[in-house]
C-alpha cells in the first residue's frame, strides 16, 4: 500500500476539505484544489507527485502554490521549498503578496530579503532552533540553482519559464526532510512544456511510474472557485472575445491566443508525399552564444520547387534544421551545412544582419551568405512573409516530418503581451523562427535557374529522403 505523510491535506470528507493548518490560515479549498491535494496525497511515497494545475484565469492557480508551500513546510520539519516564477517582479507581487497575506505571523521565525529572498517557518511544539525554509527565486537565471536540494517546488506561472528550467528542478528534488517530492506547476493555457507534459502527455509516464512516480493533471476552472466576484466570469466573457475566452475564460489549452503564426497547422502544414524537384536551395541562420544559457544559434534549409513539380513552382518546403548551443556550437553549425550542401547541393543562406562578425567568418569559410534586411519593421514584415505563405490556398509552405523542434516552435511562438506600442513577438526560444525569417527573406527574391533534384547517390541526412516517380503531394 502507498505510504503518505500528508496528516494534514485537506480529507474532502471532512470540514469541506479543512485540516488543522488550514483551519488557522482560513483556507477553505474549492473542490479543484481539494483534487490537487488528492494527487499529491495518492503519490508514491519515497516518490514523486508530478502535478500540474491548469487552465483559466481565476481558478485559485497562485493560491494553491502558497498554501502547498506552507503545508510542505510544516509538515515536514527541516525541509528546504522553492517557489518559483520566470520574473522576480512578477513573483513578488503576485505569489510573495499572496503568501505573506495567508501564512500566520506566528508561523514565521524569520524573513531574508538579501542575498536571497526566504522565510523560515516553524511550529510552537518543534525542538528549539528547528524551522523549515521557503525559497522565492525567479527563473529568468536559472543557472545558481543548480547546488540546492529541495523537497518540494512549486512553480506559478509556469507557462513563462522555461522548459530547461524545469527539468533542471526536477533533479533537485532530493532534501531528505521531504521523501514524497512535490513538483507542482501552475499555468494559464500557454503552449509549451507545461501543456506537453500536462496535458497532451508526452512524458514517459510507465517508465516514471517504474521508477515511483506519477504525473497528474488538475484543469483549473472559474466556475470551480466560489471565492471570486459575483458573474466575474459573465463579466470576462463581455470584456473580451475569441481565443482570449477559449483559453482564459475556459480554460482551453487547444485555442491559440497570441499566437504569432495563426495559420499554421501541424497537419496541414506537413508535407508527406515524395519530394518534388526544386529550382534552387536557400537557409536561414541565428547565431546564438557558446554556454548552455544562451540563445540557441539555430539553421534551417529549404527548397523552392520548380515548374515541374506537379504542386507547382515557388512552393517552400523545409527539409532540415539545426537548433544547438553550448561550446563548440558554431564549429557543430558549419559541420552541418556542410552536410547539407553534400545531400542539397548549393544553397544560399541569409543570416542576422546585426551578427555581423559571424557572417564574414562564414563568408571566410566559403558559405554562401548574405545579411537579412534588418531595420525598423523587419520582424514584421519577416512574419508577414511566412503568414502569406502558410495562409494561401492552397498553402505555399511545408516542413518534412524530420523537423521536430520546428512545428513545436511554430506552436510556442507568441505575441508578447504589452500595453501599448507596436506587437512584438516574445522572445523566447524564438531562434529558429528568426532564422527561418531571414530564410523567407531570400524566397522573395526569384531566381531563374535550371530544375534540380537531390543527389541520393550521397549520404543524407535523414532516410525519409527518398525520391519516387509520383510527386503529387497530398494537400
């Protein structure tokens, strides 16, 4: 039978949810969170609960954080907790606010704001000098993390962090204070890992549960909180309209709200029949840095079909990326254009105008490449060039099924949200979308030249390239 230590979640059966520790912070949990207790109670214990808790505005996301904080504090005496958020800002008047307005002044021994920012937190009945600590720390840096040991972590907002961030956190989840690891993350409906994990299931759930694990989804709700204003979710429903109350109101992760790239459909944008013969080759370049924090420096290639293929002429189809970084990354970048020059033959690459240096150094190793157009209204108008593509009619653009990270990217990338001024995408993992803007830069500029298929007779890159007598696509 699975071992628990929760003596205190709250048991749906008694008090509406309520516990002793509750009762003293006037916590009355909503039948969603009492489901979240649940998930963490039924986790293997020595294991881990890996629980997300999703969905719209207003579900009680942020006050379900902190009161799982204190309780992994409390009931577990020594133990080390993080509470975590992308921005610090962000953190401290939201989720800091919050804790500090429901923990009971009695419970707290002692408050750090520098270096760090912690409590430390302590029961009247424990030893003298024995206290548990919350941590709070944003995750834009990640990096200063990776010495510390944690029972629990717990992460608002976690559609804004990113995904390295959060497996970095999972391997320290080891304080011995705290045997039943918590992993809690809590998010509005963003694309990203939190939906792949959560929602769509992409872990290797046996495998975890093997090794005394689970992973559970609690969709969050405004109908499930009855702690909010009368007819606030009527009220948001007037306020706002489309995508904002599929995915805000509802609580729908498959709508697309601030979607950069709203035309683009996986399926549709998949080519799955044989390669049709192209015209010429073109890429596009992002040069990222050397560590393992920096942004990725990111390559994608693609053909530009020929009058004789049956889809017709000027279709873009993506045939291969490159999405690297850390030491070396450059070297491992030129390694595979190489590569893609012996299987493609010639292509024509365009890179950031503003990484100046890095292009003449290509230029230097005999890649053919030229800077992208740069300026005032140059990420716009780059945008605008893969949406013309992706929403024709038929569409204009394809990517083969050996791209992985593309058509996730595609998926992820989103406005930033801003009060005033002109949209900006955020910048996010955006370094393979850069480089295909740039790539689409050199699609508008035709170039006549004789049909060319790919030479199989070399080694390629990938074994779905394979090139048969019938090219029709499947549209």
């Amino acid at each position: 039978m699975t071992k628990t230590n929760l003596r205190n979640t709250p048991d749906p059966e008694r008090h509406q949810g309520q516990q002793p520790l509750h009762f003293t912070r006037k916590f009355f949990p909503t039948a969603r969170q009492r489901q979240l207790y649940e998930a963490l109670r039924s986790a293997p214990d020595p294991g881990l609960a890996l629980v997300g808790y999703g969905g719209a505005m207003g579900g009680g996301k942020t006050r379900a954080i902190v009161e799982i904080a204190i309780d992994a504090a409390l009931m577990h005496p020594g133990n080390n907790v993080l509470v975590a958020r992308d921005d610090f800002t962000n953190l401290s008047t939201t989720t800091m606010k919050e804790f500090f307005q429901v923990c009971p002044p009695e419970m707290i021994w002692r408050r750090q704001q520098a270096p760090t920012n912690l409590v430390q937190l302590r029961l009247p009945s424990w030893p003298q000098g024995q206290t548990s600590t919350v941590n709070f720390r944003h995750l834009s840096d990640w990096t200063g993390l990776g010495s510390q040991q944690y029972g629990a972590v717990l992460i608002d907002e976690a559609g804004e962090v990113d995904e390295q961030a959060a497996q970095m956190l999972l391997t320290r989840l080891r304080h011995p204070a705290q045997t039943q690891r918590w992993f809690v993350a809590a998010s509005n409906p963003w694309p990203g890992w939190f939906e792949r994990w959560f929602v769509d299931r992409e872990l290797d759930e046996q495998s975890l549960a093997l090794a005394q694990g689970r992973v559970v989804f609690v969709p969050a709700r405004i109908a499930d909180n009855p702690h909010l204003p009368p007819n606030y979710a009527e009220q948001q429903r007037a306020l706002h309209q489309g995508d904002w109350v599929e995915r805000f109101i509802e609580g729908r992760f498959d709508a697309f709200a601030g979607q950069v790239y709203q035309h683009f459909d996986p399926r549709l944008h998949l080519w799955n029949a044989p390669l049709p013969p192209f015209s010429r080759y073109i890429g596009g370049i992002d040069f990222g840095g050397p560590s393992e924090q920096a942004h990725y420096t990111a390559g994608i290639v693609a053909g530009i079909t020929s009058r004789e293929a049956s889809c017709g002429p000027n279709v873009l189809i993506r045939l291969d990326e490159f999405e690297e970084r850390g030491e070396g990354v450059v070297q491992r970048l030129e390694q595979w254009q190489r590569r893609c020059r012996r299987v493609f033959g010639r292509i024509r690459w365009c890179a950031d105008r503003s990484q100046s240096a890095w292009i003449e150094h290509q230029k230097r190793q005999r890649i053919r490449v030229v800077p992208s157009k740069g300026g005032d209204g140059s990420v716009a108008w780059g945008i605008s060039l893969v949406q013309d593509r992706l929403g024709a009619d038929p569409p204009r653009s394809f990517y083969t099924a050996n791209l992985k990270r593309f058509p996730r990217r595609m998926r992820e990338y989103r406005w930033e949200q801003r009060a005033s001024g002109n949209p900006r995408p955020r910048k996010h993992n955006d370094d393979l979308l850069d480089a295909d803007r740039y790539m689409h830069e050199l699609a508008e500029k035709r170039k006549r030249t004789g049909p060319r298929r790919i030479n199989f007779d070399l080694q390629p890159l990938h074994p779905r390239y394979v090139q048969l007598n019938d090219p029709r696509p499947r549209w």
